[in-house]
C-alpha cells in the first residue's frame, strides 16, 4: 500500500515561530491537490514529507518507514518530488543525461535507468529534445524535463510543488494527463497548485491550509462548494463553480461539461 | 531582515551623520600618523581617540568581537618578537626554558598598537557607514557608477547566493543524492550542487541586466543622487581638523 | 494618436537558425489595453523585447522592419532614450531588484537616478507611485524582503516612476500566488486608468478576457489575428494556438446565448451571467 501517515506534525524553524501547527492526515492512492496562500506551510509540508525537514513534534511514516528514520537520499527510492524551479537541479549538458541522474541514484541500473528515461520524455513530448542542453531551451521546456527526471525514478509516491507554473495551454494540458495517469496506475500523487481551474480537473481530494493548519480536506466537490472558507483563506472557486453558484444552483460544478450535462437533463 | 554583507550597526548619532568620505580620511590619518611619530604614546592615545568616537557611536559592543578575533595575531606577534627579533639582548623574563627579551617585546607592542590602532579606525567607518552610503560617496567623487554598481549589488546578491544553495541541496538529494559521507561522496556531490549554483546566477545576471537597461543604467545623463547630503558646515570642520592634525604630526616629525 | 507602429519587423536571435519575428505589423492607440496570448516561444516575449529596444540593441542579431514609439523610432534610440516612453516589467519579480538599493524607496528611485531626474521632482514621482501601486506601508523595507506580489508591484512602481506613456507586462503574475497576482492586476487595472498604454502578455485568459480591449493572437513568430476580445475568442481554431477560450465564454456558446445588440458570445463573468440571467427569463 503506498500510504503516507502524519500524526500530530508540528513544525517550526524557529522557537516560538510555528509554521505546522499539528496536522493529523493520512493519505493513500489517490491524486490529491494542497491549496493555500504562500506562507500557508504547503511546500514545508511537502518538505517534510520527503524527509528534507524533520518534524519538530510529531512522526511522518512513508509506507511504514519514519521519516526520521532514514536518509533523504535513502526516501528518494520511495517518494519523488517535482521542485518549483528547474534551474535549482538542472546541471547535465545533455537532457538524457539529465533525466537519468536520478534514476541511476536510486540503484536503477544503466539500460533500466535510459528506458525509463526516454519514456519519461516522450510523456513529456521532448523525444526530440534527448540530445539537446537543458540551458539551450526554454524555461517551460526545462520545467518539463525536471517532470520528466522524476517520473523517470518511478516512485510510488509522487509529489508536484506548482507543476503549472510558465506553461502554456498544451503544457498544462501534458501535466494534467501524467497526473490523472499516476493516479490511474494506483500512484500516490500530491500536487501543491494555485490554478483553481487545474486543481479541479485533477484532483479526487483537495486540502486546504492556511496559516499551518488543514481548515478543509475532503473532495473536490466539497471543498470548493465551500467558498466562505476558501475567500477566508483568500482563495477562489474555479472560474465555472463561481458562474454557476451565482447562477442559483445549489450544487457545485467543477467542470463545463459537468454542467452542461445537468442542464441537457434538467430540461 | 533579508540578509547583506555588512557590518553596519543602525543608530542615531552624530558618528553615523559624518560624512563617509570623512571617516576614510580619518582612517587614513589615523594609520600615517603613527608612522610619522612612532612613539608608543601616539600610537595609544590614538587608539584611545578611536575608542571613545565608537563608545559616542554605541557600537563597542560588535568592536569586541573583531578584537578578540585579532587576539591570535597579536599574541602570534609578541611571541615572536619576544623570541627572535634582530636586536634582542636584555632579557625580560623566563618561561619554562624560554627566554624572552625587552627589545623585541616593546617592538611587538609598538605593531600590536599600531594593528589595533587601524582595526579601530576601520571600525568606525565600517559599523557607522553604510556600504551603500559610502559607495555612493565614492562614485560621487568619480568611482565609476558601473563598478559602484557591482560593489553595492554583490553585497546583497551573494547571500541571496548563498540561500539558492539550500534548495539546490534539496532538489539534488530528493533525486537520490547523498551529500553527506565520506569524501569521496561529497566530491562526488560537488557537481550537481555547484552547476546549478553557476548556471543559476548566469540567468538571473542577464535578467538582471535587462532589467537595468530599462531603467536607464546606461543613460548618458548626469547622474542625480536621491541622497543628496546636505554639505554640512561640520564635514569641512572636521576635514580640517583631520588636515590640520596630520600637517602638525609631520612638522613635529621634521622638527624633532 | 498612435502610439506603437509597428511595420514588417523580422528578427533573428544572434546564433539562431529560425526568424523569431517573421514581419509582424500592427498599431496602437494611446490608452489601449492590449492582451497578447499565445503558446510559448510564440514569439511574444520577442515582440515585448523588440518595442522596448532590447531587440536590437541588448539582444544583437538580424533585425530589418521599423518600430516607432510615440514617435521615436527604436533603432535609432538607446534603450535608456526610450525608456522615457515606454517601460517594460518581466516574469520574475527576484531579477528585477537592482540589488543595489537598501530600501523600497531608493529602488523607485534608481531609475531616476540614471535619468538625471532632479530630487524634488524624484521625490514628488516616488510618493506618487508608492500610492498608485499601494507601496506605501513598505517604503523603508528591503526590497528582497516583500512577497512575490509586492516585489512585483515594485518593479512596476519603479517603471512608472519613470513616466513613460506605454508599458509592457511579459507575464507578470506567472510566478505569484492567487493572492499576489490579485493585487498586481489591481495595480495594472489603475495604470490603465491613468490613460497608460497597455501591452500584456497573459496566460490567464479570463484576466485578458476582461481587461483587454483588443486581443493580439500570436503564433510562430507572426501576428495570427489582432481583434476584440470577443471576436478572438470566437476562433474555431483557437486551441491550435494553444489558447483555450473563457470558460464564460464556451459555456454560452454550447448553450447558444449570445449579446443581441453585437451577436457576439460573452467572455466575462459579468456579462456571461447577466446574459444567462436574461435567457432564463425569456424563456420562462
């Protein structure tokens, strides 16, 4: 079971100056989205999680294993995790060689490493890209490639800190698709996202965190129907929910065709 | 507070409104006169001076510090000096089977005196200056803004560096990384932390520039200063004083 | 007035085998608001770099065509000349500092500096934009400290100061939270009060949706369609270009409600609910 469990996490960099102020979450296979304002805690909760910060109270458990317990680079074979920047990882000057990097430091062996690679790529639509260097193509390509570089480890956790960020339509449209089909193969998948629109296409559960505490957790239908909460947070309901909620309807579209659907039925 | 290289201490005093071309004058002073007149009373009365404009500037506190720091310098000197300068004969005193002679321990507290004596006057002007003051003082008096820029910008990008360097870590040992080990492994770890270290700030630098461009960085107008300060009736006081002090250290010097 | 002309501008980046521009053409009136939207490498940063001058005179390369700002034409004017008329905000708020300023207040300033501005009249301009862009509580902050949506609206606050009459916005909330990108909207929306010329690129459609006036739809290097909101977004081959209509906008068109008085689908929340509200009557 890919199972990640939280018990009474608190964290804080600092004494007196708490950032997680005790969480008690567990979450299973299941593509879930953690939305919030920046300084909610969401990416040192997701630090946490891959063991690159320690609970100050508290235990994170990986499939069993204590975060505590085992290195970082030990976790890697476990948990993989997309950064915001690609520039803080990118070094290779070959894209392959980039992509491989990871795979060939969890154990993966060379042609093992290469065939995940180039799989991992073309998902990504840079098939044409493989030789190239990372530094000679466009941000939202590298961004891509960072995407790449851990779908390529093949972790059955996998963690996304604002994948949509710099992509245009059709990127956004390529990450969509690899995270309903992580979710699909029975991954564990957690993706931090401010695109409301995004996180309503991909998410089966959707957290809420503002100010280091989980104020909504629940499906995405349920949280987003909550838009007193989500305003006190300062987050919005995606463009068609709050259409529709001003339209009268007393239940909560997260999609065109959903509502489209209801109309065709109601009439 | 975001982070900059600087030693500066913010307070309200009259040390911190004099004019940062001043306090590099009184360094300068400060280090030739002891030079000029090299008895010890001159060098300790100096440092005496020194003392009491960083008590009236409240800043003694961060001097210690700096002081302790020069401590093994000092000692390393007296030691030396007391064991083998050339023109050691009196002997001082004994410790253990060690001799240590008069003449070489007076030489050493002259030096001590004289690198105490300029460690206080750069004391001054570091803690009561701010570096982006006295840049600006500098390129007013013809520093050429573009390496004024370089200057006050590395004092502030390099420990956003430095910061970068964090999450650099983090995204290299969530691939499976170590960096923590033998020293093969951390050799091994220097690559992937550094390329993007490099490549990174190469980024931002050509963003950076743009950035400048567009604000007029290389505009050909003459440059205004938003600081402008006031010239006070008290700079050229001072200046005076300090001129007047140094031309009387080297008229003592060719009369005595 | 216009205020932009651009006239079949072609440009190659130096080391580059493909034109980045391949004879773009099109003007501008003072005051408009313009959304350009497209997929990356579409060619829009370019055409954000061409008008402020850093193509051809910071980025080299082969450059042929004209671009004149406000009547100044860009190859023969420094960047610096033309700052005076038109300035430009980037992606990321970070790279926008100079660094070399210890407080909000002097990073407004830097600019005018180099300008030769004279301080009272610096001052005036940066008390001005401290209230414009709503800065004021964090004058004496280091800039490095402000969240990604203040540092933003810094960076435009120091281009304001500046006085130009046209600004160029290249994805500016890309990198900010909900929140952030809220407040530097806000901040765009006033400049556009203030009668400043707008050049916006924007992946959040609704937010082009409902500020533009006019819609450029770029795509490899050339001006595909240049139009109002509502007419652009009315392409049936608008996802070839990698943009997606308004939600708002696809709803009333599945749902065939359109505004009687143009014929033309709504692209705003606004009037795509008044105008669904109005249906719903008529019908019943």
């Amino acid at each position: 079971m890919n199972r990640i469990e939280v018990k009474n996490l608190r964290f804080s960099y600092r004494r007196g100056e708490e950032i997680l102020k005790g969480m008690d979450l567990t979450f299973d296979s299941e593509s879930t989205a953690i939305i919030g304002q920046n300084g909610a805690g969401k990416t040192t909760f997701v630090k946490l999680l891959k063991g690159l910060l320690k609970p100050t109270e508290g235990d994170i458990f990986i499939k069993g294993k204590n975060t505590t317990e085992v290195t970082v680079a030990k976790l890697a074979k476990e948990i993989g995790m997309v950064f915001q920047n690609p520039n803080d990882q990118i070094f290779k000057s070959k894209v392959i060689d980039e992509v491989m990097f990871g795979p060939l430091n969890i154990g993966q062996g060379m042609e093992e490493a290469k065939g995940n690679s180039l799989k991992a790529l073309e998902l990504m639509e840079l098939s044409d890209k493989v030789d190239e260097n990372p530094y000679d193509l466009s941000l939202s390509e590298r961004k891509l490639i960072t995407i790449a570089s851990i779908l390529a480890m093949d972790t059955d956790i996998v963690i996304f800190d604002e994948p949509t960020i710099s992509q245009d339509y059709f990127g956004k449209i390529r990450i969509k698709n690899i995270v309903k089909e992580l979710a699909a193969r029975g991954k564990l998948v957690i993706t931090i996202a401010h695109d409301m629109d995004f996180v309503a296409e991909i998410s089966e559960r959707v957290i809420v965190l503002n100010k280091g505490e989980v104020i909504l957790d629940g499906s995405a239908e349920e949280v987003f129907l909550r838009d007193d909460i989500l305003k006190s947070a300062y987050l919005e309901q995606p463009n068609i929910t709050q259409l529709c909620k001003r339209l009268g309807y007393d239940r909560t579209f997260l999609a065109l065709k959903e509502f489209l659907d209801y109309r065709l039925a109601e009439n | 507070m975001a982070k900059t290289l600087s030693l500066y201490v913010e307070r309200n005093t009259f040390i911190h409104r004099v004019d940062s071309i001043n306090k590099i004058l009184y360094v300068l002073v400060s280090v030739a006169i002891p030079l000029i007149l090299p008895y010890k009373f001159v060098a300790v009365l100096l440092i005496l001076i020194s003392i009491s404009f960083l008590l009236l500037a409240k800043v003694m506190r961060r001097v210690i510090p700096l002081i302790e720091f020069s401590v093994i310098i000092l000692l390393s000197i007296v030691i030396i000096q007391g064991l083998f300068h050339a023109g050691n004969k009196t002997v001082a005193f004994h410790i253990a089977r060690i001799t240590f002679y008069k003449e070489g321990l007076s030489y050493a507290f002259t030096l001590s005196m004289r690198v105490i004596n300029i460690l206080l006057a750069f004391a001054i002007l570091v803690l009561t200056t701010k570096p982006s003051e006295l840049i600006e003082a500098l390129v007013k008096k013809g520093l050429s803004p573009r390496f004024g820029y370089v200057l006050s910008s590395a004092l502030q990008i390099i420990p956003q560096m430095m910061s970068a360097v964090g999450s650099i870590m983090d995204a290299q040992r969530s691939r499976g990384l170590e960096t923590e080990g033998n020293l093969a492994v951390r050799i091994r770890a220097f690559f992937p932390l550094i390329g993007p270290v490099v490549m990174g700030s190469l980024i931002e630098t050509r963003e950076r520039a743009m950035a400048l461009e567009v604000r007029a960085f290389n505009s050909r107008e003459k440059k205004t200063f938003l600081n402008e300060r006031q010239n006070l009736r008290s700079d050229n006081v001072i200046r005076l004083i300090l001129f007047s002090i140094l031309s009387l250290s080297i008229v003592l010097r060719v009369l005595l | 007035m216009k205020k932009i002309i651009v006239e079949n501008l072609k440009y190659r980046y130096p080391l580059s085998e493909n034109l980045a521009l391949k004879g773009i053409s099109f003007e501008v009136e003072g005051g408009e608001f313009i959304g350009i939207i497209g997929r990356n490498l579409a060619g829009k940063s370019t055409l954000c770099q061409a008008l402020v001058g850093l193509v051809p005179h910071f980025y080299k390369g082969a450059y042929s065509g004209n671009v004149e700002i406000s009547g100044m034409n860009v190859l023969e004017n420094n960047i610096s000349e033309l700052s005076k008329k038109i300035g430009i905000v980037f992606q990321n708020p970070f790279t926008q500092i100079t660094a070399a300023k210890l407080t909000v207040y002097e990073e407004i300033a830097f600019g005018l500096e180099n300008m030769g501005i004279e301080i009272k009249e610096t001052i005036r301009r940066i008390e001005y934009v401290l209230h414009l862009l709503d800065l004021e509580k964090y004058k004496d902050r280091n800039p490095f400290e402000l969240s990604g949506g203040q540092m933003q609206r810094l960076a435009i606050a120091s281009i304001i100061a500046m006085k130009p009459e046209i600004i160029v916005l290249d994805e500016p909330t890309s990198q900010l939270d909900p929140q952030g990108s809220e407040e530097v909207f806000k901040a765009i929306q006033s400049l556009s009060r203030e009668g400043i010329t707008i050049m916006m690129v924007e992946q959040k459609i609704e937010k082009i949706a409902q500020y533009a006036d006019r819609v450029m739809l770029m795509s490899d290097g050339e001006v595909v369609d240049f139009d109002v909101p509502q007419k652009i977004f009315l392409r049936d081959d608008l996802l070839n270009y990698g943009v997606q209509a308004p939600v708002f906008t696809r709803v009333c068109r599945s749902l065939n409600i359109k505004n009687k008085n143009t014929g033309l689908y709504p692209v705003t929340l606004d009037e795509a609910y008044e105008l669904m509200v109005r249906h719903e009557q008529n019908r019943s």
